[in-house]
C-alpha cells in the first residue's frame, strides 16, 4: 500500500511539473504572439504613416502638373492658394500635413526654393552680405564654382583640397545643393545648416528644445536655417512663360517677332532688337530705362555686365538720343509682356541660364534686404504690393512706379529675380490613424516640364 501510494504521489507530482512546464511554454507563447502582434501592429502603423506622407506628396505632385498644363498668366499665385489648401488632408488609414518655415514663421504647403537665391547665381557681394558669410569662404565658393584651378584670393582650389586628403576636389561647375556647400573649404555644416539639422525646411522638436537634444538651438519657436535660410542650389529656370509659350530670345529674335510678341510698333521692335544684340544688355536696362535711353546710357556708363556690377548704372535724366531718338517708351503692358515673356541668351553659349531666379511673391524680407542689398522702404513697398492682391506680382514691372524704385535697384532685381517658380521641396509628415505613428518624407521637385520630376528623395 505504501508504494502504491508513492508512486501514485509520483505521479502526481509529475503531472503537476508537466502541467506548469506548459503553462510556462503557453505564457512564453502569448508574450512572443502579444510582441509579435505589437510589432506588427507597430509595422502596419508606420506603414499606414508613411503612405499617408507619400499621399500628401502625390497631391501637390498633381497640382504642380495641373497649373503646369493649365497656366493662368494673371494670377502667378494661383497655385500656390491650391498647394496651401491641401497642405494638410486625410485617407483612409491617415492624414498627411506639410509646412515649411521662412521668415520667421511657419507657412501651409511646401517651400518654394525659388523665395532663395540660386548659389550659382549669386555674386560674390551677395555672399558679402549673408550673416556669418567670411571672406575666405566667399572665395573658396566661387572657386568651387568657377571652371579654373586658379585660386581666387584667400580661397582654396584643387591643390588644397589634394594636400588634405579629403577625397575629393572642387566641382568646377555649379552646386548640385546646399548640402554640397559643407565640402567647401570654411564652410561648416552649423554655419549651413543652423538649426535645420536635417534640412527639411520644418521646425522639428529637436531644433527647439534648448540643448536637450541635439543640435544646440535657442528654443524660441524660430528656425535659424542658417545659410540654408538664404540660399538654394535647385531653383531652375524655364524655357516656358506664364502663358505656357516658349520664351523670345531676343538676340535670336525677328523684328516681326518681336513685334507680334510684344505689341509693339516697328521703330521699338527696332530699338529692342538693336539693343538685345550687344553683348552686355540686360533686360534689367530696359525695366530701368526708357527704350529711348537705354542705347546711349550702356554706351556711357560702359557696363560690363555679369553678377558682380549689379548697382553700378544710376539713373540717367534727359530726353532721347543717339540711334534710338525719337522712340516711344514701352507702356506698362508691353513691358509687362517683355518681362514674362523673353529671355537673352548668353552670347557664348547661346543658351539662358539653368539656374533659377528668385520669386518676389514668395522671397522673404531678410533675402531682399541682408542678401539682395535692397533700400529697406523698396523691400517693404514690394511686400505690400504683393500682399494688397491676391495673384500677387504678375511682372517685375509692377514694381517700376513704386516708392523707392531707383534705376539701380530695379537692376538688381531684374538679374535675379522673377514672378514664377519651378522647384519645391515637399516635407510631408504622415501620421497613422490606428496608433498616431509618424512617418516624414522630403521630395524636391521640378515642375518646369511635365511631367514633373523628383530632383530628390529621401526619408529623415
């Protein structure tokens, strides 16, 4: 009986080590099912976010290519009103919102890189006036940028590059971004990026938190992009016009070209044609200028041309002369038609520049004032003309009768600015539905010709 009852103990025993095995191979069962599920839950949540980022950047794809194929030459401003509507929207599975900051506030929609001025574009007193901007940098930019090895005064070309072994040499051709502007010699990625670390043009959590976290910021709820803020690389110009024309190149240009683009009458076309021909004309002289003028003041100013002379020519007095007496000024219409829609080709190459110009209803105060050079009272006059209507600035010469418009500042502005942009970057921020996960996506895109195409992509 005893052993009987030992073995039944035995067994009993048995049975409840068996029993508490499984239950500890059925609890580690649930815990791996219960993170396996999180994960997935997890995976699924970022998946739905990052699909919702990718829906906020298919819509603005889609109105960039509608206004495209659908331009309205009177309300330059009539895509961005759109692409600021739908800067925030919602699917199924999630909602996308993007934003972008300039000027010291944060703005609906997507950033214009044409509110920045081109890098390639930019002269060398442009540099001068942009905050923490040194000499050596300046020169080692334009070396960057130049076609030669030769260095420009204190700046660094190829041999300086070789001697540090970094691996690799100038480009010797324009910037591809702002972010290749950290390889040049001085130029450290603070001073470029300032406190858009991952420069997505958005005031992230880290760059207003003090120094909590990476990087250092003044957590004062305002984006110092720093050098970044001021300039871009992308901006591209376009061969089309507000009216989705090809462009007048009016050194290539007939006078019965000229006469049927622009509405004018034959001794002006004449004028026009005369003057676009010199190797040195601008279209900013005939902004500035009446066209009776602007023969005989580029012959005695002796002009050279280029970026670095932009505010050399002042404003000359007197009636006509030379070959161009007796002709009528361009009316505000004519010249409004003469600004949108032609072009001077670079008599070397023959061909308008690639690089973007800066759109004077997007450009911030600072660019104009700290980076452009423009008299403060001019820069504010542009503001609120631009602000007072809802299409904005449809030419530069709405700009020619305001206050503060001087020949010399309207030079300025007519070699590097414009009324249209072609480039933006889209920081879309998905947020999933289901568990609130986020997911951001920075596409920069090129709307100059349909279709539209991605300069860049990627996922911070």
């Amino acid at each position: 009986m005893i052993r009987r009852g030992a073995r039944r103990g035995v067994v009993a025993l048995t049975v409840i080590w068996a029993i508490a095995i499984a239950a500890v191979v059925v609890a580690a069962t649930q815990v791996l099912a219960f993170r396996q599920a999180a994960l997935g839950r997890e995976t699924l949540a970022r998946t739905q976010a990052r699909w919702a980022a990718r829906a906020g950047v298919e819509t603005m794809l889609a109105i960039m290519e509608w206004h495209a194929a659908n331009p309205d030459a009177g309300d330059p401003m009539a895509m961005a009103r759109d692409l600021e509507a739908n800067a925030t929207g919602e699917i199924e599975t999630g909602s996308w919102d993007i934003r972008h900051f300039i000027d010291g506030r944060e703005w609906a929609g997507p950033m214009d890189e044409h509110a920045k001025l081109n890098i390639n574009l930019a002269s060398r007193g442009d540099l001068e006036r942009i905050p923490g901007m040194t000499q050596d940098v300046i020169d080692s930019i334009l070396d960057w940028r130049d076609a030669d090895h030769e260095v420009q005064g204190i700046g660094a070309e190829r041999d300086y590059y070789r001697n540090r072994s970094v691996g690799y040499e100038p480009r010797n051709g324009d910037f591809r971004s702002i972010a290749e502007l950290e390889l040049v010699a001085g130029a450290w990625p603070r001073s470029v990026r300032g406190e858009d670390w991952n420069m997505n043009g958005r005031l992230d959590p880290n760059e207003d938190d003090g120094r909590e976290s990476p990087p250092e910021d003044r957590k004062d709820g305002v984006l110092d992009q720093g050098w970044s803020g001021f300039l871009t690389a992308v901006s591209r110009s376009s061969s089309k016009t507000l009216t989705g024309q090809d462009r007048l190149d009016l050194r290539q240009a007939s006078p019965e070209q000229i006469i049927q683009r622009l509405g004018v009458d034959t001794q002006q076309a004449a004028a026009i044609q005369n003057y676009a021909r010199q190797p040195n004309a601008s279209l900013g002289q005939l902004l500035a200028m009446p066209l009776a003028q602007v023969g005989s003041a580029r012959a005695r100013t002796g002009a050279s041309g280029g970026s670095t002379g932009r505010s050399s020519v002042g404003r000359t007095s007197g009636g006509s002369s030379g070959a161009a007496g007796g002709v009528k000024s361009l009316s505000k219409d004519q010249l409004r038609t003469l600004m949108n829609e032609c072009v001077l080709s670079d008599p070397r190459t023959g061909t308008p520049p690639d690089a973007g110009k800066l759109n004077l209803n997007t450009v911030s105060r600072a660019t104009l004032i700290e980076v452009l050079g423009i008299e403060a009272r001019f820069a504010d006059a542009i503001l609120r003309r631009r602000a007072s209507r809802p299409e904005g600035l449809t030419s530069l010469a709405d700009l020619a009768d305001l206050s503060g418009a001087s020949q010399a500042q309207l030079l300025v502005l007519a070699q590097v600015a414009d009324v249209v942009s072609n480039v933006y970057t889209i920081a879309s921020r998905g947020r999933a539905a289901s568990t609130g996960a986020e997911a951001e996506m920075v596409v920069v895109v090129d709307r100059s010709e349909l279709p539209a195409r991605i300069l860049e992509y990627r996922e911070p």
